[in-house]
C-alpha cells in the first residue's frame, strides 16, 4: 500500500511540473515564431533533438535492445503521430493565435479522453463530472466567439482550424503512448519517437539545421534551449512517467492548469492584455474541471485502471 502511494504521489509530481513546463512553453514561443517560419523552428528542435541524443552512446543503444518488431513499429507511429504531425499543427497553429487561446484549445483533449473511456473501456462518471464536461464546452464557445484578441490578423480562424486538428492528435497521441506504456518504460517511451522522428524531419530539410544571421538572437536561442531540453526531453519523461501511474484521463485533467500558467507568463512576459471573453472563458473552463475533479478531491477516485511504470532496468520483452 505504502509503494501504491508513493507511485502516485510521484505521478502527480509529475504532472505538476508538466503544467508549469507547458504553460510557459507558449509563452517562450511566441517571439520566435513572429521570426522563425514553424516548419523551421520544428525542424532546428527536433533535428538538433536527435542529434543531441546520440550523445547519450551506449545509454541511447541499451534502450534498443530487446525491442520486438511490434514495438518499433509501435514508437515509429508515435514518432509520426507526436514528433512530425502534431509538432507541425501545433507549431503552426501558436504562429496564428495567442498563447493563451491555443492553450485553452488544447486543454478540451481531456474531455475527449473522457468520452472515449467512457465508450470504449466502460469508465462511469457522475452527473456533477459531466455537468463539468458541459461547463468546460461552454467556456471555449465563450472564448472562441469573442473572436480574435487585439493585435491578431485574418488568420485567427485559419488558427483555429490548426488548434482543432493539434487537439485530435493530441488525444491520439496520449491514448497511443497509454497503449505503448503498458510495456515500455517512460524513458524508452519518450527517447525513440524524438529520434525517430527527428531523424525524418531533418533529412526532409537538412538545409533547416541551420541559423540565418538575421535569426540568430537571444529569443531564438533561448526558445530552442528551452524546448528541447525542457519542454521536450523533460517535460515529455514526466508526462509518460504520470501516464504510466496515474492514467491518461486523470493526468490529461490535471495537467490542464497549463492556461493559469500562460495567462501570467503573457501578462508579465509578453504584456499582453487579457480580454472580457478570454477571463470569461478561461474561468468558466477551469470551473468546469473543478467540478469534474469534484469526486478525484473527495477521495472517490475516476475509475480507469492504472498501470505501474516498468522500470528502467527492466528487461522489455
């Protein structure tokens, strides 16, 4: 019971520093995509990602053995759902839309996820959680139909479209790394979908490696250092670690304080004023996770199944 606990409590850890990674990752791209064009800025992360990894030598090649051919072809579709589509709509749609918009955009996956347990694997939930869903819905309708923000162009709803299409394969992704997590490690789980796919994004564009003089500032530097190190390599261990312990509807619930995190990080970072439809939004939104999480905060918890992290120095069969 007590190891029960603390694999939890080291779940939600997890997630918390997640949240806090995410939240400010579209605050520290907003200034280098106005630069930068996304297909760019995906190719420099993720090139330089997998280059970055090889220096890892003979820790990156003891993750490869033992891997069965169902299980590369397993993470070589999570490399193409995670490292290739879902980083081009996401890169593309933060280009168009302010960060918090995206990132409100984003946090409908969970009920999503939700949906689907419930269809698919049989997960009840009480009437408060699904009035909870349905406050959620009405704060992206409030947000969405204040239109675009100040000092956003013509393409607000082109970004939105973008949004739509990264919040799909984000579900797809989480569902797809739960399936891979039931017999891989976190670490193997997160390392070989970035190199993988960030083998195939810089042999599509080897000439993207590069740096232009005039792209060659501070913002630039920092973005890339910031993405690849934390909001990739880290942030992507910690959430398959809290994926592996506490399920993908839970950990994708919690982790939806990432707009709490890039509302702030706009307002003292970027200067950003807020709107009345984005407080509107935003409060009605997170008001409708309080209430989902209304049954998790008095001890009866979602009914998924949780799966205990296989360890690092297991060996995968």
């Amino acid at each position: 019971m007590k190891k029960r606990i603390f694999t939890l409590a080291r779940g939600y850890w997890a997630v918390v520093l997640t949240t806090l990674i995410w939240g400010f990752h579209y605050v520290v791209l907003y200034e280098p995509l106005r630069i930068l064009s996304p297909r760019h800025f995906l190719t420099l992360r993720f090139g330089w990602g997998a280059v970055f990894l090889f220096l890892l030598g003979s820790r990156l090649f003891s993750l490869l053995r033992g891997l069965t051919r169902g299980q590369w072809a397993g993470l070589a579709f999570l490399a193409v759902l995670s490292t290739i589509s879902y980083q081009i709509s996401f890169f593309k749609a933060v280009s168009l839309l302010d960060p918090l918009t995206i990132s409100l955009i984003l946090s409908l996956g969970p009920l999503l996820l939700a949906v689907f347990g419930h269809i698919s694997a049989g997960e009840r939930y009480k009437k408060i959680q699904w009035g909870g869903m349905l406050v959620v819905v009405l704060g992206t309708a409030v947000l969405v139909g204040g239109g675009p923000p100040a000092g956003l162009g013509p393409f607000w709803m082109r970004g939105l479209l973008w949004g739509a299409l990264c919040l799909f394969l984000f579900v797809l992704q989480t569902l797809w790394s739960r399936r891979l997590l039931r017999t891989l490690s976190p670490v193997t789980v997160t390392v070989l979908p970035i190199l993988i796919g960030g083998i195939l994004i810089a042999l599509s564009d080897p000439k993207g490696l590069l740096l232009a003089p005039a792209e060659s500032v501070p913002a630039v530097y920092f973005a890339l250092f910031y993405t690849i190190l934390i909001a990739l390599y880290l942030a992507y261990f910690l959430w398959n670690r809290a994926l592996s312990t506490l399920g993908s509807t839970r950990t994708s619930f919690l982790v939806n304080g990432q707009p709490i995190v890039t509302a702030l990080g706009a307002i003292v970072f970027l200067g950003k004023p807020l709107s009345f439809h984005q407080v509107s939004g935003g409060i009605l939104m997170l008001s409708g996770y309080v209430l989902f999480f209304v049954p998790e905060l008095t001890g009866q918890s979602i009914p998924e199944e949780s799966y205990e992290a296989v360890s690092d120095r297991k060996p995968m069969t």
